[in-house]
C-alpha cells in the first residue's frame, strides 16, 4: 500500500446526485461510486447505514486499526493503542466497539492493505 492523496481529475459528484449526505462522507460514497477504491472507510452512522443499505463494502477507523493488526502491517502493541485511542476520541457505541474488538479475524480479510 502507499501513502499519499487521492487525486480526481474529473467531477464525481454527478454520479449520485440525490445522496442523503453532506460533506467528506458524501465525497467518499460518490468517489467509491465512480470507481475509486475497493470499499469506503467511514465513522459517520448516517454514511455507514447509507453503505449497508445500498450494498456498499465499507468499515470504521476502529476495524481498520484491527484488520491493520491482524495483517501483520503493525504489531499488536500499535494497533492496540490506536484503538484505544480511537475509543476514547471517538463516539463507537458499545456493540461497534465490542464487534470491531471481537469479531472474527476473516471478516476483516477484505479490508487488508
């Protein structure tokens, strides 16, 4: 994987014009949409119930910092402490903090680098 910036040489934003979002969460569907990137990385509930409901592979921050983990891409040590500290910054309710912590390392397979 690399790390950098995503350049769009060309208006996405026609792609789904009556998307019930605002913002970056609406920027990432629409980008997804229009064929950039293999699934959506969000932690907004409106944007991920929007995946869900439209089919749209997606995850949250906290299950990446796991899937990052079990891929061997960070030590244990690392991705425990972003979790952490995703947990204590963020606002993951109680069952998405307890499924992206315990669910099943093959469920994350899809989200590896």
């Amino acid at each position: 994987y690399k790390y950098g910036k995503l350049a769009v040489s060309y208006d996405y934003r026609c792609c789904l014009p009556d998307l019930p979002l605002m913002g970056g969460e609406r920027d990432v569907i629409l980008l997804y949409s229009s064929g950039q990137g293999d699934f959506v990385l969000i932690d907004d509930k409106k944007g991920s119930r929007y995946c869900r409901d439209n089919a749209i592979p997606y995850t949250n921050a906290l299950m990446m910092a796991r899937a990052m983990g079990v891929a061997g891409c960070v030590n244990e040590g690392i991705w425990k402490s972003a979790c952490t500290l995703l947990i204590e910054k963020g606002r993951y309710s109680a069952v998405i903090r307890d499924y992206a912590l315990n669910c099943d390392p093959d469920e994350l397979r899809f989200f590896y680098p």
